[in-house]
C-alpha cells in the first residue's frame, strides 16, 4: 500500500500599506502551512506585518520573511547595472 501524498503549502503575503491590502492573507492563513511575509518596504508596512504575523500565529501557520535584498556593486562597465536583484526567505518560526 502507498503513502499518501504529503505537500507543505507556502505562500507570499501580507502585502499592503496602512489600509490598503493586496490579496486575502485572513481567508489564505486557513489553507496554508508557512506565510512568507514581506518585509523590508518593499511591499509592507509595520502595521501589515503585524497584522499578518497575528493571524499566522491564530491559525498556527509558520511565519517566514520574504526580504526583498539589493547589493550594490561597482559600475565599472558604466552601463548602469550596478544592481543586483534578489529575494532572500528566512523561516522564523
């Protein structure tokens, strides 16, 4: 006899400024097991995360940060790219 199937659901949230929100991150927290956050003014702000992190903690979802991080490199070349880009996740809890 198999096992059944097993699969973590992990999904981006808690995006918004004060009283502007992007996506249902209450009606989400029910169906998931690790809500990746923003962080970092990116897409947040300390209210959202808050927020957010409060209802993960109601619905014992595992709380990571999703970390929007850039470093700054020299633009030898002067063709302006300089940056480079990436996301970091860091799991919390």
């Amino acid at each position: 006899m198999s096992k059944p199937l097993r699969a973590t659901v992990n999904c981006d949230m808690g995006e918004g400024f004060s009283l502007y929100t992007i996506g249902d991150d209450e009606g989400f927290m029910k169906t998931i097991h690790l809500a990746n956050i923003a962080c970092g003014f990116h897409a947040s702000d300390f209210s959202v995360m808050n927020k957010t992190v409060g209802l993960a903690k109601t619905n014992n979802v595992l709380v990571g940060a999703a970390v929007l991080s850039v470093a700054r490199l020299p633009d030898l070349e002067g063709d302006e790219e300089e940056l480079e880009d990436g996301w970091d996740n860091i799991v919390l809890s």
